[in-house]
C-alpha cells in the first residue's frame, strides 16, 4: 500500500454490537446463579446501550459526540501508525473518514478532536503530517447540505447502503427477506435498489451533493462505497455522475474494472476523463 491512499473509516456500528444481549445475558446469569457486581455492571450498560432502531439510532458520528474519547483514540491510533512509518521511510497517505454524518456542527466537533490530535502528534514527533480528513455522504441533510460540508471535508464517499436504506425508508435486512421479492415480481421494482442505485431517487441525492461539494471544491475527491461499487449498472451511474472512484469487494474488482471500461466507452469520454477505480492494489476501506 506504499503510496497509495488508505482510508480509514472511524467506529460506525452502534455500541451495543460490542456487548451482549441483555435478555440472554440475563438468561445466562440465571442459569448459572451468577449475581457477581462484575456481570451486573455488564447487564445494566448492556440495557442502557440497548436502542430500537440501532441502525439509525446511536452510531456513528453520534457516538462520538457522546463518547469523544473513542474517535480520538482511534485517531491518535492513526497518527502514531503515519509517525511509525514515517520513520522508517515508508511512504504512507492515510485518510480519516467520519460516518454518519449529517451536519457541519457534526464534522466540525471531530475535526477539531482531529485537529488537537495533529498538534499533539506534530509536537511529539517534530514532523508535519498529511493525512486528509472527509466525511461520508450517508445521510440524507449530508447530500442535501454537502456544500456546506466541502468547508471543512478534503473529500466525500458516499455510503451506498445507508443512503438507500434511508432514503426508501425500509432496512436492507427486512427488506430483502419479506417484501423486495414481490416488488420485483409484480413489476413495481425493476431489481433491488440495494444491488444497484436507484438512479432517480438516491442518484437524485448524489448528484446534488456533487455539484454541490465541487461548488465549493472543484477538486473534490468524491467516490462510493458499498456493495453498489461492484455493480455494473451502478459503476456506470457513477461514471455519468463524475464520481472519482468506487470500492468494490475483492471478488467484484474484476467487474468493477470492465464496467468502468464499458462506460468510458460508451459516453465517449475524452482521454484525460477517468473514473479511478478502488482495488486491492491501490485505495482501501478499511473499518477500524
């Protein structure tokens, strides 16, 4: 990965992923007459952690509003790692991606955790760092105010998956298992919009928060990810929309590359309009 941008993105998932599950917890205590302060003290925060709808609920950014230490953690982590590095000539371009976003208070209150972090590094290590911090576009008011994010963000990826989830209003996992099938049965869905974008609705969203970030920054590096970055019809989409890149699964690459190929091809793009591919041997996601 020497030379190649690695982008990290922060803790997503909400916390209650990290602990048991409070109705078998109990169970579990129950059965083995546990009633130790230690396994009581776990059950309490397990309950308190516990949300309804987690996949909108406490995730995210908002995780780190509420527990800043976390992010900030995480991103020393990645400072350290850059210094590391560093020292021993290795040149090395990670990026920080923020998720969940949905405003400029949001981003700006990590940037300046961010931002402290740089300071402390810079001072402790007596070097400048260049590691770029961005923001996922995965919330609806984040496309629809991305210009507002490009002051602060150096770039954007859209997450894919969230976006189609909020913008349908139906979760992925409900979705695909009871009613998707009978939509596209009955003509009412042409394919899943979890498989490919949904082109009038959620690519409605992407390209407002294009035009809108590239307002700001002309620049602005701005991809997808998700399962769509390994779709055709999707990678085709992007390419018509100026997207910079797309991350596509390891096994999808393949694909990912003769669909982009397609595209150019098709819209006759000239020579130096490109769409950048996301592989294994240049850009990652990683999730940390």
């Amino acid at each position: 990965m020497e030379g190649y941008k690695v982008t990290i993105r922060l803790l997503d998932p909400p916390l209650h992923e990290f602990l048991p599950n409070p109705e078998e917890l109990k169970e579990k205590m129950n059965k083995e007459n546990d009633n130790s302060e230690k396994t009581k003290r776990v059950l309490d925060r397990a309950r308190e952690l516990a949300e309804i709808n987690p996949m909108m609920g406490h995730r995210g950014v908002r995780v780190a509003i509420t527990y800043p230490e976390i992010y900030k953690m995480q991103i020393t982590a990645v400072f350290e790692a850059a210094a590391q590095l560093a020292k021993i000539k290795v040149n090395a371009k990670p990026q920080i991606m923020i998720p969940q976003v949905g405003s400029l208070a949001e981003l700006n209150y990590i940037k300046s955790i961010y931002d402290d972090v740089k300071k402390q590094m810079q001072k402790k290590y007596n070097m400048k760092f260049k590691i770029n911090f961005g923001t996922m576009l995965e919330v609806v008011r984040a496309c629809l105010t991305s210009d507002e994010l490009a002051n602060t963000a150096e770039f954007f990826s859209f997450g894919t998956n969230d976006l189609t989830q909020a913008v349908f209003s139906f979760s992925r996992e409900d979705a695909e298992g009871k009613f998707l099938p009978e939509y596209m049965e009955k003509e009412l869905l042409e394919t899943s919009p979890f498989q490919s974008i949904d082109v009038n609705g959620v690519g409605h969203l992407m390209r407002i928060g294009i035009k809108q970030g590239r307002d700001i920054k002309k620049d602005l590096e701005i991809g997808i990810c998700g399962e769509h970055g390994g779709d055709p019809n999707s990678i085709k989409f992007c390419h018509s929309a100026d997207v910079s890149y797309v991350s596509a699964s390891p096994h999808r690459i393949p694909i990912a590359i003769l669909a982009a190929a397609q595209a150019v091809i098709e819209q006759k793009k000239t020579k130096n309009q490109k769409i950048m591919l996301l592989s294994n041997t240049k850009i990652f996601i990683v999730k940390i």
